[in-house]
C-alpha cells in the first residue's frame, strides 16, 4: 500500500500486475478517490442503532489514512468524529475495538473529551481479553495527563508484572512514552520494572531493559551499576542483548583505558558476545568493538574474525552488514582488515551491488601495490550498474590509493579517464575531475598524463563548470610542460564550439600560453584574434585586453595573470577611510599593505600571524604528521616581485613563520626564513598592536657573530608598521654557495616612534629612534632540505653512491607508540614518507619509514629509518642515509644530533 500512499487517487495494485489485473483490483481498493467530506460523511455510520462492526472498520481505515497524510481536522470535526467512536464501545468485537483504540490515539482529543473515554478505557484495563488490556493501557498513557495519571497509577504497576507478556510489554512501552513529562512517577515503578526485566518473554525483557537504563539516562554512575549488574544476571532475550552491548559500549566509550596495557571494563562481556547464538547480538558486539576509541589490533581480532565469517553468510543482510563495519575499521586499522582479503574478492562479483561496491572499497583501502591492476579490473567490470553515489565512493578510494602507491600513477589514471569519458552526472563526473587535479598536484609524474586525460575529457563535456575549471588548469600548468604547444589545439577548440562562457575561458588560457611561452606567441596571437568578431561581449573584451599585453601594450606579457599584491581587507578600510574624509587628494595605494600569502590550515599563518599551534620556537616537535604542503610556491611569487630580492634568482624552500615576540606584546613579529642557492632571505612580519604609536622605518639589526659564514648583504625597511596589519621588512644575507651554514642570529628591532595627538589623530612630525630586542633565531641544517615525492623508493636508493652512505643509532627516549616518534622524526627531518611508510601497524614493535628530500642545489637524499620499541616504551632508531655528496649524508645526521 506504500504506492497509494503517495497517491491518494491511485488505485491499489501489486507490482508486476497485467492490466486487466489492475481494473479488477481498482474497484476494491479503499481509497481510490478519497475525499474528507465523504469520509466525515460515512462517519455518521458511528451513530447507528445497529452497529455494522465492518463498515465502521473501512471508516476509521479511511480517517487513519487521511490524518496520517497530513489532513488536517478541525476541532469540530474532530470532536464529532471522536464522540462517534466512543459510542462504538458498546459492540464487542475484537477487530472493531482494536481500530477504534488506533483512531483515538490519533485523533489525540483535548482535555474535556478525555474524561469522556476514560472509564471505558479502564474498563479495558480489567477485562479478561489480553488484547484489550494492552490496548487499552497503550491508549490511556497516550491520552491522559499527569492528574489523571496518578489516579491510574496502581494499575499501570500491576500491568507491568502481568502474567500476559502483550500486556506487560504495552505497559513498559507506555511508561518509555510517560518519562518525558511525568518521570516522578515512573521512577516509582522501579521495583516492578526490574522484576520484568527477570521475565522469560524475549519482548517484555527488551522493554524492562530500555526502561531501566531511560530512568538512569541522566547518572553515568547509575548506568555504570546497571550494566555491571545486567552483565552477570541472565539477559535471555537477543533484543534486550543488543540493548546491554550498546550500553556496555557506551561506559567504555566514557571511561579511560587501563594504565600499563590494562583491559577496559566490561570488554570481556563484549567478547563473550560475540559467541552468542544469535547473530543479530554477535553483530552488535563486532561493531561495538571495532567503534572503541583508541581501539588496538589485539582488541578487534576477535571482532574482525567474526566479521569474516559473516562476509562468506548466505543471507545478504549480514554479508552487508559485515563488510560496511570493516570498511570503516580499515579507514583507521588497514593492515587489521588485510586477513578479509580473500573472502571480500568473493563479494566483488556479489548480486547486491551495494556490498560489491562496499567490498571493492574496503579492499583499496588495504590491498598492496602489487594488487592494483587486478582490482581495477574487477572494478570496471560492474562501474556502469551501481548508482552515482557509490561510483563516487569508489573514486575517492582510487585517489587515496594513487597518493599512497604514486608508483601506480599511470594505471590508476587511466582508469580515472576511462570512466570520465562514461555516462555520468555532474557531482561524479566532478568527483574525477577533482581527484585527477589532485594527482596532478601532488604527484609531478602524474602531471602530464593528468593534463592529457583532462584534454580529451573536455572534447566532449557537458558541464560548463568542469570545462572552465579544466581550461584553467590548462592554462596554469601546461606552459610548464616540456611540450606546451600540444595543448592549444585542444584549448582553441573550445573557443570554436562551445558556449560563451568556456569560450571565455579558453581564450584566457591561450593568453597564458602567449605570456609564459615566449616562441608560441606569434601563433597564440593569430588564434586570439580570431576571437575578435566572437559574438559575446565578454569573449571579445577579453582577446581585445590579451592581445594588446601580448604585443607589448596594457603591461605587457607579465599583466596577463594579474596578481592582487595589496590587502583587499586593508585596502577596503582605507578606501572607506579615504570617503569619510572628504579630502580632494588622490588616493594613495602606497599606504596599503602588501597581501600575504594565503594561509594555510594548522600551525600559524602563512606570514606569521599567530595559529592555533604558534610556537615560540623551531625545536619543537610537531604532533602530526610531517607530510605537509611545501609553502614555497605561496612566497615565490610575492619574492619575484620585490625589485632589490628578484636577481637573486629562484628560491629553493620557504621555511614554516617562527615567533620572536611573546604573546600580548606591543608588537607581534614572525620571521619566514627564504633559502636561496648562494643567499637567506629573512622576511619580518611585523604587526603594530598600540593605536597611540606610529612606527616607522622599521628594520631588524642581525648580529651574526655566531653565525660566521653569514655576511649581511642589504635590508628592505618597512615605512610603517601597520596597526593590526602585516607588514614586511627583509634582511638578506649571503652565505658560501653549496656549503650548509648553521648558526644562532641575534635580532633587535629598530624604528622610529611617532606618538599621535589626540586632538588632531594625526602623527607628530617629530619622532625618536627606538629599538626593541626580539628571540635568537636559529639556522639548522632543516632549513636547507625540502619534501620530495618519488614513485621508485627502492631503485633511487640504489641509484645513489653506497659511497656517500652513513649510519648511525639513536636513542629516543619513552614514548607512547611508534607512531609518536616516526612522527616527530619526520616532522624533525621535514622530509617526504615514501610508499605510506609514514603509518605504523597498531601494535608493531618495529617499523621502517622511507622519507626523500632533496637540499638546496637540487641534490637528492634518501633515507631509510628502522624503529624498534621495548617492553618499557623505550624507541630506538636505526637511521641510514644516503645522498649525491657525503656531506650531505652527514648534514641529515647533524638535523637529527642537534634535536
């Protein structure tokens, strides 16, 4: 009946019926043409002398049907309605009362109406039929306040222990209903419900057991009492067993695990579960299990075990149950899922395509490298019949494994291109486009296959938001590429055959093309200016602008990306200060700050600004993972633009800020360390906090008498330090090209005070000089080394010298896990894990992370670190390296000395 339901007009039928089926049905179905006005109409049937048991059950269906459809009564016909079923009390007819008491809880009448019902719902309460009992008790609960209640209540006590278990299971519901307004009163029944809680009947025991714990809801110490004293009494019924475990969970899940490896309270009840008869209560406990917080491997065995012989069930149910609770355990324990393998292939060909897809997930998520080619097989087989959902699912799966094996770059996206050339909607065909921007991102091999891929995929798209995201990305990275020209065939087509829009951008990223290509111009310039008589306004205007930068007008080639060097939030509060001043003086964009590179998530600000996790010093151990984003590429650009620092060519790394004024100081100053081949840029991110004070021509003194191979070459001032703005100043030192200089600096902050008159606002013309001592600042060979992804660990080890090798062991002192001290060590290292090294099995006693780097110069480091953990936590680490230099080897080797 789900179908009428939707569908008030709609004549009941079964599905898969032949039509002559279908007209025989019609006439029978109860509500085809329904209307309230016939219905209240036929209600009048309530009143008969003679009461027609069966013609007054169609009525009610039909007044059930229209309030569970959203009709609304008035309170009229309502109350016309509900007299009229109460005068059906007087027909004793088991099928007619057990609609009549349906209708009354429905219909829910007011507080004059009730005391109407009331006598004859007690009545119900004390008859010999079970089945008018617990109707009866559900409906009075549903209807009667908290007066009323109280004069019922000895009643509801004895229904509660009732021999019947239809009657005592309606009156432990009610009571589940009643707490909410009337708790006082129920937390009364606490004998009588606990004697329940005893009784044999599957059904009554499940509700005692809710009961029990919905009165203890608000006291985690009762709760904790109850459980212990429901885990060694006898709870027969798997419902109310179900119950216990989530409960059970739910007191593990708020005390701490054990000091020393100790066991969490009540887990040998939940394993004991998982030995149950029933399957529904061995389920509960496996995913209890699995959810625990900081849950270990020796925990889930058990769990995962019993999950593997659900996933090899005849029944769909459990095969789906078993495999969605391991494909959330392997987003967290891979390596713990890893013994499902084999029985998890099995359900990649499995009819139900929700656990195929589930399984074929799971398995990317903890298959090994050598596996890839044979699950992209088994995937593509049945992509094409699962729902866009699931595909999505599958993606962002392959993503994951492409980042953790870039070895499998090539197969894993040219699998990413066959399906974005099938038949998709957009949030899937997004999906793939994101994740092939990702790849391209973080893996460089992987860029030119991306690009390509991408090429072909907007030949032939149908969404004009991929198509521009693609163009744009074209016309980013494709002048980077060693043959750039192969792309604008396919850029100029979309200028040809599309619409206004992906016209638009096309014609941008062709101009990209012309700026950063310097013997591709002249064509790009014959292309653009065919896009001059294009018939959409903003197509033309923008070949017009191109055009003329690319042949030397409106800035030049450089102007075709243009780049917002100033604050835009600075910039908005000048403009409106400017307004409010009513001055006739042009405005001066010089008085703006510069803006800062874009921040990042975590640490501090990309220029300093203090984070979340701001320290006050660059020893610090980081506690996350040292695979982070290189800030380089956000401060080259801004580098490149400042006149006196672009002939010292590119630079190589961008170090992460580092404070040098306490907190709540007069003035906040970060520093951003700029490695170049032969020089240090230090960036000073000064912020101004006292509005009484002007600073001007501000810079920072660098005494190096401890750094001796540093010379100080030149420094940027800043003009004014901004208040509660970011400013700039810059120290640049020269260092011996290819030497690894290291040193403490210290730094002291010069300027010149002008104090601002608070009559006028404005700053005296006089000022004073002054100075302001900042933290040392250290340079560590860290500085010199940056992250680097490889996709062949192994052959670019054995490519390197065995000559430029060193090893050595270290003692790292008590730690929590080895998880904690690979973390610190690459985070120390600020080099990149190779092939998902980066995460250790959960209780391993020995791991080894493979990181890559490359230090200034370009010249390339490996290293290979063996960790092993004893009994007391004590972590050593077997570190080997190898580089293009000895040197450098031993370089890696200080980093770790000097932690």
């Amino acid at each position: 009946m789900a179908a009428t339901a939707q569908d008030s007009q709609a004549p009941l039928r079964g599905p898969e019926k032949k039509d002559e089926d279908r007209e025989d049905e019609t006439e029978f179905s109860p509500f085809y043409g329904i209307d309230k006005g016939a219905v209240l109409q036929e209600a009048r049937v309530f009143n008969d002398p003679q009461i027609d048991p069966r013609r007054c059950q169609q009525v009610i269906t039909k007044l059930l049907y229209l309030l569970n459809q959203g009709e609304v009564f008035t309170k009229k016909e309502a109350a016309e309605v509900f007299f009229g079923v109460t005068k059906l009390f007087q027909k004793q007819d088991i099928n007619l009362r057990r609609m009549m008491y349906l209708c009354i809880k429905d219909i829910c009448p007011g507080a004059d109406e009730v005391i109407i019902v009331t006598s004859s719902l007690m009545k119900d309460m004390n008859s010999k039929t079970d089945l008018y009992r617990s109707n009866s008790v559900r409906v009075l609960c549903k209807i009667i306040d908290s007066q009323l209640l109280a004069q019922i209540e000895r009643y509801l006590k004895q229904a509660i222990v009732d021999k019947s278990p239809v009657v005592a299971s309606a009156a432990l519901v009610s009571a589940l209903h009643l707490l909410g307004n009337n708790a006082e009163i129920v937390k009364r029944w606490i004998n009588e419900v606990q004697e329940a809680a005893q009784n044999k009947n599957n059904m009554v025991q499940f509700h005692a057991v809710a009961l029990l714990h919905a009165l203890r809801a608000s006291d985690r110490l009762a709760i904790s009492k109850l459980v212990s004293s429901l885990t060694k009494a006898s709870v027969k019924s798997p419902l109310a067993q179900c119950l216990l475990v989530r409960y059970v969970a739910q007191v593990i899940q708020d005390s701490q695990p054990g000091a020393g490896g100790e066991q969490r309270p009540f887990y040998e009840f939940l394993e004991s579960c998982l030995r149950h008869k029933a399957e529904v209560v061995i389920f509960e406990a496996a995913r209890a299990i699995c959810n625990l917080r900081d849950v270990t491997a020796r925990e889930l065995t058990p769990a995962i075990t019993v999950l593997q012989l659900f996933l090899s069930s005849s029944k769909p149910v459990l095969r789906f149950a078993a495999v969605r609770t391991l494909n959330k355990v392997a987003m967290t324990h891979p390596l713990a899922v890893t013994h499902c393998n084999i029985d998890m292939e099995s359900l990649i060909s499995d009819q139900n395509r929700s656990i195929a897809t589930l399984a074929i997930t799971t398995l990317l998520k903890t298959g090994n490298e050598s596996s890839v080619e044979k699950l992209l097989k088994q995937i593509g087989s049945f992509m094409s019949d699962i729902a866009d959902d699931f595909k999505i699912v599958v993606v962002e799966a392959i993503r994951s494994l492409c980042l953790k094996f870039p070895a499998k770059q090539r197969a894993l996206m040219n699998f990413l291109s066959g399906v974005l050339r099938e038949e998709g909607g957009f949030e899937y065909k997004k999906a793939i486009v994101q994740s092939i921007l990702v790849l391209i991102q973080e893996i460089p091999d992987a860029k030119e296959t991306g690009l390509g891929h991408l090429c072909e995929f907007i030949e032939d798209c149908e969404f004009t938001y991929l198509s521009t995201q693609v163009l744009h990305l074209l016309g980013q990275e494709g002048p980077k590429t060693k043959e750039p020209s192969k792309y604008i065939r396919y850029i100029y087509n979309r200028i040809i055959l599309e619409n206004a829009t992906v016209r638009a951008a096309a014609v941008s990223a062709l101009a990209n093309f012309g700026a950063a290509c310097e013997p591709l111009r002249p064509r790009i310039i014959v292309l653009l200016r065919r896009a001059l008589s294009d018939n959409d306004d903003e197509v033309r205007d923008r070949a017009t602008l191109h055009l003329e930068q690319l042949e030397g007008k409106a800035g030049g080639p450089e102007a075709v990306q243009p780049r917002m060097d100033v604050n835009l939030v600075a910039m908005e509060k000048a403009l409106a200060d400017y307004l409010a001043a009513g001055t006739d003086k042009a405005f001066d964009i010089s008085v703006v700050p510069k803006a800062p590179p874009p921040s990042r998530a975590g640490g501090s600000g990309a220029l300093g600004m203090p984070g979340a996790s701001s320290t006050s010093g660059g020893g610090a151990l980081p506690a996350a993972s040292a695979a982070r984003k290189d800030p380089t590429a956000e401060y080259a650009e801004m580098l490149r633009s400042i006149p006196q620092l672009a002939p010292l060519g590119e630079v190589f790394k961008s170090c992460e800020p580092v404070r040098l004024t306490e907190e709540d100081t007069e003035y906040a100053i970060f520093c951003v360390k700029h490695i170049y081949e032969g020089h240090i840029v230090f960036q000073f991110n000064c912020t101004n906090t006292i509005a009484e004070q002007v600073l001007e021509d501000v810079t920072v003194a660098m005494d190096l008498a401890e750094a001796g191979e540093f010379e100080e070459a030149f420094t940027i001032p800043l003009d004014c330090m901004p208040l509660n703005g970011v400013g700039q100043s810059y120290t640049v030192v020269t260092r011996p090209p290819g030497a690894i200089a290291t040193g403490k600096i210290v730094n002291i902050l010069k300027f010149k005070v002008k104090e601002i008159d608070p009559g006028t606002g404005e700053a005296e013309e006089e000022g004073y000089d002054d100075e302001y001592v900042l933290e040392d600042l250290e340079v560590s060979p860290a500085d010199y080394v940056k992250p680097t992804l490889l996709s062949n660990f192994r052959k670019a080890w054995e490519e390197l010298d065995p000559g430029t090798e060193k090893e050595d062991e270290y003692g790292l002192g008590v730690r929590e896990g080895l998880q904690e001290a690979v973390e610190a060590v690459i985070g120390i290292l600020g080099m990149q894990p190779c092939e998902g090294s980066e995460a250790v099995p959960p209780n391993a006693r020995s791991h080894t992370v493979l990181l890559a780097g490359i230090f200034v110069g370009y010249q390339q480091v490996l290293v290979r670190m063996s960790f092993g953990i004893d009994a007391a936590n004590n972590v050593a680490m077997k570190l080997v390296v190898r580089a293009e230099s000895l040197e450098l080897s031993e370089a890696v080797h200080q980093i770790i000395q000097d932690a």
